[in-house]
C-alpha cells in the first residue's frame, strides 16, 4: 500500500504518521513546496515579538527534535520530498505528477490512497501597490523571518496592518509590544474580527489595543499603497487618510487552496474540497483536510471555510485511521476561536449575534459581567461574557468572552464549544456543574449566570439595551424623555450625579423599597448598576408598580468602562 | 402566598430572592439557627490564611454590602429570623413551629409553600477525646474565628487534620503556608481525596503537599486525642503513631441534616432528602435544596449524597421559579470538583477509575501529560490528565487533571463535565472543538489527546501500566525478567543508564527504526519515555516484529517525577 500525501504542514504530516503507526508497512510518502515543513504557522506571531526565540522552535518536538525530512524518515518511517510541488493527478492511474522546485524535474508516485493537505493561499486585494517592497502577507516562516529581520535592522518605524482579523491583531501586539513599531490596523468593516464578535466586545477588544498604542481604523478601504523613488513602500491610503509606513502587513485572510482538487475533477465547493465524514472527497481513494476542505458548520449545518491548524490536525488524525483501515469520523465544526491581544483574551464558540442573524436565526443578545473567582479572593478579575440565544428554540448558538485571565476566559468558552453539537438550550447552561472553588470560580458560574440571565430575557422580564443601544440614548438626553437611574451604592454613583444631573439620578437599590416615590413616572427609565444585575432587580420592583418603559444596561458600568467609555471623564 | 425557608446560607437565600424577583407579593420569611447568614463556607480556609482580611467578606456582596438581615429587609424584602430553630412542621395546618434560640420563644409560623434548605452537619468520629479543647470542626464562620484567633495569639505550633478530604487539605495549606504551623493529615483511607482521585493523581497531591511541608499519614486511624492537665489537646494517636498538637481539625466529612424532614415524615434516604427534578419532597408543598437533598448522579442515575454550595445555589433557584408558579428542573449532578493545594490545581467530573470501578463498571484507565500552551509558548506548563472510559461502551465516565495553571486545570475538567449528561464517548473527547491559540492551548488540546490515547488502549495498541505497577515492576528489575526500554533522547536517558545498568537501557526513538537489533528479545521490556507517547509509537513498532511483551509506562518520566519518585536520585 503506498499513501502519497500532497502538503506538510498539519493534516498531512499527522495522517502520515498515524498510517505509520497503525499500518507500519505501508509505504507514506509526503511532498511540499516549501523546505521547511510541519510547522506551527500560528506561533509566527510569537517569533516576531521575540517569545520564541529561534524559528526552529515552530518546527521542532516537544523534546526539541526539529521535524525535518530526516526526523520524518527515521522517527515516523515517513518520505518526505520538500521543494516539490504537486502539478497533476491522473485518478484513473492513480498518479500524482510532482516537480521539484529547485532542479525543475518532473516525476510520477503512483498511489493507493492520495490525500490533499494543500491548505490556503493568502487573499491578496487588488490594490494599486500591493506588491511593493515592504508588503508582506505573512503565510510562512521565511516571510516571518524576512519582517524580523527588516524590524531588527531598525527598518521599521510604523507599520500598517491591513485587516483587524486574528493575525493582523496578533502581529499589531508582536510589533508593539516587543519592537516599539508604531501600528495602524486598517479594518474594512465597521469593527475588529468582524463575524467573529458582536459590537460590545470588539469595542473593549478595541479599547485595549488603542490603550497600547495601536491606532485603529474602522470602516475604511485600502485604496492605494504608494512608494517612494526606490519602490518602498511609503504610505498606504485608507479611504481619505493617508497612512505612514515602512511595513505593511497584508492580513485580509485566506482561501483554500482547491487548485489540484479541482483541475483533477473533483467535487468543491466555494468553501473547500468536499468531503464527507471520513474525508473522503468525491473520489473515495482521495482524501482532502485542513485548511482546503470544507467544513460542516454544526450550529448552522452549511458547509463553511475554516483555516485552523488545530481542526487541520484533526482532520489528519481522522485520515489517518480510515485509510489505514479503520473508521473514524470527523463530523463538523463549532467555530472555536481565541486570540490574545496584549493582556486580554478574546475567545468564542458557535455563532456571534451579527452571524446568527446573517444566518436567519432570531436571537436574544445576553451580554453578564462576573467576577471569575469567588469575590472574596485575591485575585478575581473581571470577565465580560455574551451568549447567543435563539429566541423560539431557546437554543444556545454561540458564546463570546473577554478578560484578563485568559485561561479562565478560554475555559468558559470551551465548557460552551463541547455542547454545542449536543444542541444546548439556555436550561442546560443555567444548571450546568462547573467545579467551584473559590480560587476558580464562583458559586454560581458566569455560565450558569448567562443562561438564567437569558431566560430572564426570553421571559420578558430583563429588558435591556446594548452598549451602543445607550450611548445612543444618552446622545438624547436634554430632550428629556428618558432619565438615567443609576441604582449603585451612593459612593459610587457620586460622580456622576454630580456631572450629570439631571439626566442622572441615584437610588440605590438597597434603599429602593423605600423611595419608590422619587422614582420618575413621566419618563423612560434607563436602569444601571455596576454588572446589570442589581438594575435588572428594580426593573421587576418598578414592574410591580406599573413602571415598565424601563431598560437595564447589559453588562452596567462595568461593559461600559470595559469599551472606554468614561461619562464623567474620570481621568 | 407566604413561603418560609429553614435555613439561610445557600440554597435558602438563592430560593428566598428568586421568589420576590418573580413574585414580589409573596411574603418570604427564612429562619436560620446562626446569626450570621448568607455565607460562603468555601471561603473559610482563606479566611484563616489571610487571603481574605476580614469575616464579613464571606457574607458579602461583590459590591461589599453585607448580607445581612437588613440588607435581605431592604434589598431584597425578605423577612431573615436569625437564631431561630425551626422544631417541627404540622403539614396538614401547613405550620412550622420555631423557637428564639437567645429568648426561648416558641412562635407558629404558617406557610403555603415550605422550603428545607437545612443543609449538612459534620459527621464527628466517635473518639476519645474528640470534645476536648482545641479539637475543631470548622463548619461556620465562628468557628473559623475561634481557630484563627487561636493561631493569632501564638497558640499553635503544631496542628493534626483528621481527614484528608477537601477541607483537611485546603485547611492544611491555610495553617502552613500563611502561618509555619507544623501540620499533618491523618487519612484513614489509603490516599488523599478518597474516591474523588485515582491513586497515581493523589501521589501527585501528596508529593506537593510533603514538598509544602505539610505531613500526611494515610491508612492511619485516630484512636484517641490526648489532652494535658489542663483538658487541652496534646497529642493525636493515630494507629500506633503519636502525633503532638496544639490544635485539632476534624474534617471527616458531613452528613445531610434531615431530621426535621423526617420528623415531618417526608421521604428520605441515607444520601439526604428526596425530591423530584422540581427539587419537592414528597409533600408537594414542601420544597428541599441545597446538602440537605440527596441528589440523582447523572453517570450512574443512582442518589447520592453530595456537600455543594454551588450545587446548593442551583438548586435554590430552581425552587424559586417553582414555587413562583414556573417550571424549571434539576436533572441531577456529576461531580465536579476542584481544590487549590499551594501551587498545584486538581479537578475533577464524573467518576475516578476507583469510583467508576465499585459502582460495577469495567474501565479503561487512560493518563495524558501533556503541554498546556504551545510548546514554544514561554508560560506553557504540564497538564497531568487521566480519563475513565469504560471498556464495552467507549463511554467517558469521568476526568481528573492536576496542574500548576490552575485555570487551565478546570477548564479542561469544566469542558469535559459539561458534556457527561449527553453520555460522550471517546470519539466525541477526540475530535472536540478547544479553542486554540499558542498562548492558550496546542493545537492537538490534552482533551483531544486522552480522546485518542483512550481509542489507541481500547484497540490494544497501547498496553499501559500505571505509577504502582512501574514500581512493583522495577522493584522486581534482579529476576531478569524485565528490562526497562528508556526511548528519549540520550541526553535525558544518560543519568539512568548510568545508574541503573544493566536493567535500565536507551535507544532513542529518532534512532529506534535503525537499532532494532539491539532491542532485547528474550524479556518483558517496559518502555518509558517522557510522557508515554513516545513509548507507544515503539510498541507499536516493537509489535510489527513480533516483540508484543510490552509496557507503556503511563504518563512516563513526567508523571513518575510528579510523584516525586526518583529513580537516580538526582538531587
């Protein structure tokens, strides 16, 4: 049996190996473009701002072997032919054409099973400029290496990054942070990991780069990148600004690479190599994952894009078992992400609100704030959680996070992701058995917090608004149709009442019983307290005496503060 | 509608406040024996450690308002009657009688619907001298006082926990971290957290604790607490071993407080009051929550006694919507649980090996060690994770996982608990979705990976041997009849080579293909490497030529360090 696998970076190095282990006689043979092979692409971001130290560590063990041709040959029984690219498959022969890049030779591997791991290629926009010196879109290592080395030469003064995606905001950290590069991210859309993340966090997301120094730029279309007399690049025109740099980073995503896939025949679709359960494609002795197959979204059932280098090993793994003769499946994706941007984490599974509704899904937006481990301990840290529910079904679609304690923040969204599939209503999370501790967590979790908060919603009696929601209200104030009830402890509601007046007044909600009377009965009541949690039990008391024009502040002062804004202007 | 609640700690205030959200004309009264309400006991270890300053921390809000009777009156307008013993329930008048506790006063309280929230009471040994001064058990916050007060005076030099459970360890790290109290655990079961961890987990708890400083004594049994002139505690017999102390915590466990259910003659087992989902006695009109209920165990549906604020808090707003006039369920648990020992996190869902073993499962034990970041991520640690997989069904029973970052820990086991009601299997851990980036994961998530290894053990392929049965094996190493395979890298094999020759040798895996000749054909070869992937890639190898006499050292050198077992004695 001999297995010709074309790409070696993820899906293919892994179902190589796990062929080798199950079948050790049959005979893998792996072929690559590029020299270097089985790397972790998603560490590039680290190497630039010095975290990883040398570029082997992308290619190297956990014991520090690097995964080279030789490592593959002796460690795993693997043949790897680097620099050779894969030009052509005859499926009636079973041959694969492949050239080597450095001598030009043509050869032909005859195959039992092939399997395509040719993972994405780089969107590149057709801007005027786009291929000057200086702009790079950073797919591998040798173009991570190429930036450091221009950054280490002292080259680099400001870089613009174009597209606020996961790498464009990893590598707006790399080079702030370690490197002093002044950056400009340039985001097409109206905010940062757009259909990733809803608004309210992509504002705190955003709030926190700009507090490092990265300046953002919303909204806007690259529309040029001039050079100077040598061919440098010099500025980048976003919309009507012009935007110094020496370093351009094109971050605007990528596409699966289905050339092969396609000009032998096969079945693909806009979104990848189609494939079914065992990754099979529509020839059953070719094989296709990673970055180049299509994905079956398992919120939505439609087959999407994903480049991920973790669902790529999945992939390969599941490959691996089944042509080696076994039966594994791989059945589809939740959309898992997470990304760190200097302090902050920033993860999500399943479907935001903005893409739960481009999907066609009516859905109630919950939005807690919750202190990630007992009140009483040390080290608790504020996170900031939103869950997308489907109003009719009740369904959990996705959750959001963001904190400072990452792993925490990760935690939560993976408790989220394992269910997902399982098809989750907001009862499953509002009794969910997070372990507790204090040093950990909290009594009642912020997931537990998060499905009661919106079955508070569905039911009709948590009534709130967005972040932007009340900014746009609070625009409104002097036409005096809404009043702003601020029902924190005295202490902290003082400032505000002091700046604000009169459009801002104070009961706290532990003197609320008491002083219903001075509640206002000829306005719309916007209700706040720190997390939304105290305000949303005044909404049920003023309820009760028949005010009900009232909204509560998701997330309360605490989302506010989160997205920089600062109504009293603390500083 | 008047409700009345017995009892105010956890579940009964959850209950108490749920009811007035959504039924503000009810009249809520909650009766408690204490007078202090509203607390997390959880919290008492870190009260005594110093982590949290002040008592009133743990029985105040996040926003630091103390719940207190008046904060219940005017924040949440429920009636709190501290000191108050509930004696007896009428349930045909629908009456409670209850007695001042400070007064003597005997009062009939009337109810429409009842709520027992009278949790657990802490399960005493019958032993000589446990009532002796300086003995403890720290179930509420005067006791945490008391002891703490002790301390602070300079009294106590040497502590003995009885009890090697969750409260003895969280109160062993209190007394030596923050205060140099000498202190042992006396555990009379064979290894710390009984039944909650597997033996190899516990070793590893152990050899934090000793390196901490702290003492344990396992299968040891308190004979007698030895008092001097005075009636003051001196020593502890534990088997035949005389352990001096000044001061005495006796954390045996507790047992759910029914007595007044059963006196009201409700149904109620040995594991705690009966309910249905709804969370109602037997008396439809009478509701229970919190340690006091015997709660349904979601992997093998049988009742059991569980000791949970948080699971306590779940429940109480379960009772609240239901008596409100909603419908909301609890299904039942799987065990969470989570301790902080100084450095070291340990987590656990579902069921151990020894659990799953005496509840008549036949299991597969499946231990991973492995990264928690990328591996070329600077703050990356080793995650230590076993799986319990029972052998016909593929199904994951439970999960246990120790580590230094603790977050990650829990994340991983909060991950897991979160699926176990749907009945995983070992396919559904293998291709599950984590959220991945370097800083927060690797690209192939230890959940992933138990997933396989457990698939691999089931198939065969990977022939395990556990921590003890490494022991009992190298204990052994003179009959010749083994001989120990060591496949890292000869760097790391060197010192054991050195060593332990002849029974100790080294052939790297990189190297193994080439070497084959010199493998060893007339013995059982254990195989270690690092952390037992390495080694399993050999078996397989050694398998292919006929060598299937083999054993893979479970979590390898990495797991066998964790227990502080050192083989060269390399200190």
């Amino acid at each position: 049996m001999r297995v010709v696998i074309v790409g070696a970076v993820a899906a293919g190095p892994k179902a190589a190996c796990r062929i080798k282990r199950l079948l050790p006689e049959a005979e893998v043979v792996m072929v690559d473009k590029d020299d270097i092979i089985s790397y972790g692409a998603c560490g590039i971001p680290y190497f630039i701002s010095g975290d990883v130290p040398i570029l082997e560590e992308l290619f190297s063990t956990n014991y520090h072997v690097v995964r080279d041709t030789d490592f593959f040959a002796n460690s795993k029984g693997v043949k790897v032919l680097p620099q050779t690219e894969a030009i052509g498959i005859d499926r009636k022969k079973k041959e694969v054409f492949i050239k080597n890049l450095v001598t030009g030779k043509e050869e032909v591997l005859s195959y039992d099973k092939l399997v395509l791991a040719t993972g994405s290629i780089p969107f590149i926009p057709p801007i005027p400029g786009i291929n000057a010196q200086g702009v790079f879109s950073i797919v591998n290592l040798h173009d991570a290496q190429t930036v450091l080395d221009l950054i280490k030469r002292g080259e680099v003064e400001r870089a613009v990054i174009i597209g606020g995606g996961a790498i464009g905001i990893e590598m707006a950290e790399a080079l702030t942070d370690m490197w002093g590069v002044d950056v400009t991210i340039v985001e097409m859309m109206p905010h940062l990991l757009p259909g990733i993340i809803d608004t309210d966090i992509s504002l705190m997301l955003k709030t926190h780069l700009e507090m490092h120094g990265v300046r953002l730029v919303c909204n806007a279309q690259v529309k040029e990148i001039k050079t100077d007399e040598t061919g440098r690049v010099k500025e980048v025109i976003a919309s009507s600004e012009a935007l110094p740099a020496d370093l351009v980073i094109v971050a605007t995503g990528v596409r699966p690479n289905t050339k092969l896939a396609q000009e032998a025949g096969l079945l693909v679709s806009p979104q990848g190599i189609v494939v079914n359960q065992r990754m099979q494609t529509s020839d059953p002795d070719i094989y296709a994952g990673g970055d180049c197959v299509e994905n079956r979204c398992l919120i939505t059932g439609k087959g999407i894009f994903i480049s991920s280098g973790s669902i790529a090993n999945r992939h390969g793994r599941v490959i691996g078992t089944n042509i080696a003769g076994g039966l594994e499946l791989f059945e589809g994706v939740v959309r898992s992400f997470v990304i760190k941007a200097f302090d902050l984490c920033i993860a999500k599974t399943g479907l935001c609100e903005e893409a739960a509704q481009k999907e066609g899904f009516e859905v109630i937006p919950v939005m807690i704030v919750q202190l990630d481990r007992a009140h009483f301990y040390p080290t608790k840290q504020l996170m900031y959680f939103q869950l997308t529910v489907e109003k009719n079904t009740q369904r959990v679609l996705g959750a959001q996070a963001v904190g400072i304690n990452g792993d925490a923040v990760v935690g939560k969204i993976n408790t989220v992701a394992s269910m997902l599939k399982f098809k989750p209503t907001v009862d499953d999370l509002s009794i969910l058995e997070i372990a507790y501790a204090p040093p950990f967590g909290t009594a009642v979790d912020i997931l537990n917090t998060a499905g009661n908060v919106a079955k508070n919603t569905l039911a009709g009696k948590n009534r709130t608004i967005s972040i932007s929601e009340f900014l746009s209200l609070w625009q409104q104030r002097t036409s005096g149709e809404y009043i702003f009830l601020d029902v924190r402890e005295t202490a902290d509601a003082k400032p505000y009442v002091e700046k604000l007046a009169p459009y801002w007044i104070n009961i706290p909600q532990r003197e609320f019983r008491k002083r219903l009377a001075e509640v206002p009965t000829d306005k719309k009541i916007v209700i706040i307290c720190n997390t939304g949690m105290r305000s949303y039990e005044i909404q049920l008391l003023l309820d009760k005496i028949g005010i009900s024009q009232t909204f509560n502040l998701r997330g309360g002062m605490a989302a506010l503060k989160m997205t920089g804004i600062d109504l009293v202007d603390s500083r």
